[in-house]
C-alpha cells in the first residue's frame, strides 16, 4: 500500500478510537454521515426494546429454545473468571441490564462515537486473558479465530498507517 492510500484510510484530524469524537472538527462527508447514523441510532432507542433483530424485524422462533446437551458451564465458568479479575469500577462499565441503552447503543465504528465498557487495551494481562477465555468458551472454534484475527487486523492497520493511537490489536 503507497503513502497515499495510507493516508486516505486515516480518520481525519481529531478522530480517535479511544476518545469521544465531536462532529464539528470533522471535514464533510463526513461529518453528515456520522450525524445521519447518530440520528438515526437516537431514534431506535426512543422505540421499546423488542429483541435484536437484522433490519429491524424479529425473526420469531429464529433461535428456539431446546435442550442440546451441551454443557454452558464452560461459559459460567469463564465468566465468573472475567468477573473476579476485574475491580468493581471495570465490573460496573462491562455489565449492562437487558433494557439498559447504554448497550444498546455501543457501536464499533472507528472514530469513537457511542462506545461504552472497557478496550482491552485497558485491562492488565490477566483480566485480558480471562476476557479472551470468555470469547472463546462462547463462541465456534472458527468465530473465536475470526474475532483473533480481526484484532490482529486491527494491530497491522496500525502499522500501515502509521496511527497507534487509532488502531491496536486490543482496541
């Protein structure tokens, strides 16, 4: 990738991924893009929560409830283990009720814009590793590998752009 590339994938002045981003020190497009999705996020969480959905419509008996046979302890466990590494500040910015916005207004857009809990950046190796367990006791052999590689992703962005500030494997 030439310089010039690098630097038209580079969020503009200002951006970051580990701070809040005002829209006005963004240049157009762009700032009217981020205010149309922020608009458009403000009005969803004026709605009642129904359940998650694609598009905006329940898929009804999508995921049924039915007995597997396989065990959840693993994810219990794991959880139990995040939860008991972190200090009761970090526990109280990673867990959100149900009905709570503040999840339900997370997003993972670059510039950082409605993000809420803990980067694992933040955490020491040990809770970061507990945190990792979790992912990976919750999710398909192959999920977990796509979620390692996009951080690891995230890591090579960051050299190709030359902006460690704004993307790092654990951002």
């Amino acid at each position: 990738m030439d310089n010039d590339t690098a630097r038209n994938i580079q969020p503009s002045s200002g951006a970051s991924a580990t701070r809040f981003t005002p829209f006005s020190s963004l240049p157009e497009p762009a700032r009217s893009r981020r205010q149309k999705f922020f608009d458009r996020a403000q009005a969803s969480l004026a709605e009642d929560f129904s359940g998650i959905s694609a598009g905006g419509v329940l898929a009804e008996g999508l995921f049924p409830i039915i007995i597997s046979g396989v065990s959840v302890e693993p994810i219990v466990d794991a959880a139990n283990a995040f939860r008991t590494s972190l200090a009761r500040e970090q526990w109280s910015d990673v867990t959100f009720d149900i009905d709570d916005r503040a999840w339900r207004s997370w997003h993972n857009m670059h510039t950082y814009l409605m993000r809420h809990g803990l980067l694992l950046d933040e955490l020491g190796p040990a809770q970061r590793s507990a945190a990792l367990r979790l992912i990976e006791s919750s999710s398909s052999a192959a999920g977990y590998e796509s979620a390692r590689n996009v951080m690891k992703l995230n890591e090579h962005a960051g050299e190709i752009t030359g902006r460690p500030e704004d993307y790092r494997e654990w951002y």
